[in-house]
C-alpha cells in the first residue's frame, strides 16, 4: 500500500508496519524494529470484527466464566456425590454414577445449611465436604450468570462495532433476566440456594411444581402475562411465516428467468409482496390489523415475547419476596381450593404417618372391609364430633 501522511501503512504482513517519511515520531505502540507491541496487538485481536467469531472485551471475560460452568456442570452430573439438600443429614443424589438418568440426572442445589453464604471450594474443609454440601451448583449458577451477562453485552459491543442498533443486545435481556429470577434471585428472597432451581430436566418440573405449590405463581397477573408473550409470540411468528409463503412470487421457467411476477406486482418488490401480506393478515386476525413496514412488523414480532419473558421474570421477582399481588382483600380471585389427586395421596400420607405415630390407638381397621371394635368407634365417633 502506499504510505499516506501522517499514519503508519499496514503492508502485506500484519506484524510489520512501515512509518510514514512525513512524520517525525512514531507511535508508542511500534517499537524499533517496526513491529507492534505485543498488547496492542492483543487490543487489535480482541476487537478485530474480521475474526470468524467476536470476541471483544466482555468476551475476554465471557469465555472462562462459560467454559468453567460447563465443565464443572459436566462433572458434577456424572460423578457428584450425594448433596445435603436440606441440612439435615438426608442426602439427595443427583449424578449419573448414583443410578439416575439423562432425565431424572441434576446437579443437586447448595445445602439450606450454606444459606446464602459465599461457599468457594477454600472455605470448605475438605473437597468432600464442598462436594457434600453442594457447592458445585454455586460455582455452575454463579460462574453461568456472569457468563450470559457478558454474553448480552457483547452483543451490544459487536453492534456498537459494526455500527449497528443495539436491538439484540437488548432482546437478550429477556432470558437474561429470566436466568437470573430463577438462579439467584428467588434463592435471594428464599434465604438459602438451596430454594434455587436444580440444573437438570426432572429437576426443572420438581422446582415447577413446587414453585406452584408455595406460590401459586398461575395466579400471578405477571406470569399470566408471560405466558401471553410467549405462546402469542409463536403464534404471531407461526402465522407470520406462512403469510410470507402463501405470498412469494413463482419461480420461472429457468434459473436466468428470475421471478414471475403477477400482473399487480410492482417492479421494486423482491420475491414476496409485503401489501399481500397485510391483505391475507387482516382476514386472518381482524380488518384494521396492518404495519407501516416490514420493520415495524419485524419489531412487534420480537418486542412481544421479550415483553411476556420480562414479565414473567418479574412475577418470579415478586413471589420471591413474598409480594403476590392476586391476593389480598380486594382481590379478583376466589382464592378457593382445587382438590387434586395429589391431595388424596396426602391425607392417605398423612393417615399412614397417624398410626405410624401412635400404634396402639387402632382407629382404623387392620383390614379393609372389617367393622372396628366397639371402643375403637366409640373413640372415633369422639374425634370426629368433639
């Protein structure tokens, strides 16, 4: 390349730079013998746009936090032992090794007797007793978290790059946020990780269920709104695609020919009309239903489930710490009971635990179908009708 005024010339090889005649100092960063300074040169790497995959700044960081948490993940699903859940000796077994699966296989949360407490693999007393007390799925939540973070805003710094708007960076932000409700904070307001969601599938639903269970987050006019945002999101993008389809232009003849336009199609349009598309929308949905532009329509597509993800994070938020705006006195909900199967297990539990507790009070018969004795009703009819 020709030299130009005032600035160093990259040549053919990039770690060699030839100075300019016109300028009387060089850079800092060029040393001598013409070559660039090992940091500047890693400066250059890091937010060079040509790599096959950005890496920027908060990449530098995103990688190790990522790498750590799928290795430790890795591990500690095959081979982790049993974890004190609840601190109460009662050990819960999650690792491949101890006989679960590809389905009922997690990492077992951190023990309630941790709490939140701060528990590196230093603050144990031995490996065994970090292992025990599960502090793998502390060192995998909080290494992921920061990972996805910088993740989100390296998007951001690859659209700042590339002088583009930073609408993925920021659509991100949802499962973002939906990690973080779930991973730490509703542990937060729980008081322990050990309230945190186990990082496996039938973990996953057990954490479901009993998220429902405790806080009856169906109810949560948040979440309902999620769940809105969500399925309405697949269903917008489902429909939206098969308009584009049932509108493409026909193929011609051969691959020179190009498109076959309709007679009503204009010279300027691609392969698709985009005013066929709002016709055959507003039959499928109501008249009126439109968009200015692809882009606007674009954006709805993308702003709804981010909006439902956002949502639903904060119903998580909210139960978290105890806020449940469905309830109260002038709540809309009956907040009645709904008996379930579930339930009929738990009070044949619980009848069971009653004669484990107290044997010698036969209230109810040894056998099923046989009357009990006469001091057995007797007792029966008084804790019924006291």
């Amino acid at each position: 390349m020709i030299p130009q005024l005032g600035r160093a010339v990259v040549l053919d090889h990039p770690d060699h730079l030839e100075e300019s005649t016109s300028t009387a100092n060089s850079s800092k960063t060029i040393s001598r013998r013409g070559q660039i300074h090992p940091w500047e040169r890693f400066c250059r790497w890091v937010t060079s746009t040509e790599n096959r995959i950005y890496v920027g700044w908060f990449g530098v960081l995103m990688v190790p936090t990522l790498a750590t948490a799928a290795i430790v993940f890795v591990l500690a699903f095959l081979a982790a032992p049993a974890v004190d859940i609840d601190g109460t000796g009662r050990l819960v077994s999650g690792a491949l090794n101890h006989g679960n699966n590809l389905i009922t296989g997690a990492v077992v949360p951190t023990s309630a007797a941790i709490g939140l407490h701060f528990y590196p693999i230093w603050e144990a007393a031995s490996l065994q007793e970090w292992l025990t007390n599960g502090g793998p799925y502390q060192l995998i939540v909080l290494h992921f978290l920061i990972g996805i973070i910088c993740y989100q805003d390296r998007e951001w710094e690859l659209s700042y790059r590339l002088g583009m708007r930073p609408w993925i960076s920021l659509a991100f932000t949802a499962p973002v946020a939906a990690a973080t409700s779930v991973l730490l904070i509703y542990p937060v307001g729980q008081g322990s990780f050990s309230a945190g969601m186990p990082l496996g599938i039938s973990g996953t639903f057990t954490f479901m269920l009993q998220f429902q269970a405790d806080h009856n987050i169906l109810a949560n006019p948040f979440h309902q709104l999620g769940v809105i945002g969500v399925f309405g999101g697949a269903l917008f993008c489902a429909a939206h695609g098969s308009l584009v389809t049932s509108a493409l232009f026909r193929r011609g003849p051969s691959r020179t020919s190009g498109w076959v336009k309709p007679a009503w199609a204009r010279e300027s349009e691609g392969t698709y009309s985009f005013e066929h598309i709002q016709v055959n929308q507003q039959k499928l949905f109501w008249r009126g239903m439109s968009f200015r532009s692809s882009r606007s329509l674009h954006f709805c597509l993308a702003a709804f489930p981010v909006a439902g993800i956002w949502s639903a994070a904060l119903g998580v938020d909210m139960a978290a710490f105890g806020f449940d705006p469905s309830s109260g006195a002038n709540s809309y909900l009956q907040q009645t009971t709904v008996p379930t199967w579930i339930d009929l297990v738990t009070q044949v539990n619980l009848g069971i635990q009653a004669i484990e507790d107290q044997p010698t009070a036969q209230q109810f018969p040894l056998v099923l179908g046989e009357e009990p004795e006469e001091d057995n009703a007797l007792l029966n009819d008084s804790l019924l009708n006291p």
